[in-house]
C-alpha cells in the first residue's frame, strides 16, 4: 500500500505525489467516498467514453462540449449502480 500526506490548497487542489500518478497511468482520475474514506480512481479511456456518443452529437461539436456530456453521462451512469 502506498500512502502519502499532502496539503489540500484553499482552491481545494492536491497534488497527486509522482510514485502515485506513476501506477495509476492515467491523467484522469475521479474521486469516490465510501464511509469516511476517499478514494482516488483512473479513468483510463476518456476517448472511448466519448466515443459512445459521437453517433448522437451534431457536427460542429467542440471536444469539450462531447467531454462534458460523458463525463456527466458517466457520473450519473455510476450513481445509479452505486444506489441500485
């Protein structure tokens, strides 16, 4: 197990120690709590979340707008199985 302390900022940012963000290989994490504890997870295929949707999005769509829909997507997707 690896663990590490770090400051949270006043803009509620942390910097993830290098040993950790080496074994998560990912530049994407999202965060998930159970109990008291918070847990730091890889997402590790943004562009394949994105995919799904390039069917349903109208052309001219920026890569933020189709990020932003899947992330919201995909939090809400989780939400439901997690209170299932």
């Amino acid at each position: 197990m690896t663990t590490a302390a770090v400051k949270i900022t006043r803009k509620g940012q942390v910097t993830i120690p290098k040993e950790i963000r080496d074994r998560l290989k990912a530049n994407t994490v999202y965060f998930e709590m159970e109990g008291d504890a918070v847990m730091v997870k890889p997402v590790l295929d943004v562009a394949g979340s994105l995919s799904e949707f390039a069917g349903n999005v109208k052309p001219g769509t920026s890569m933020k707008e189709m990020k932003d829909r899947a992330w919201e997507v995909a939090v809400r997707e989780k939400n439901i199985k997690k209170y299932s």
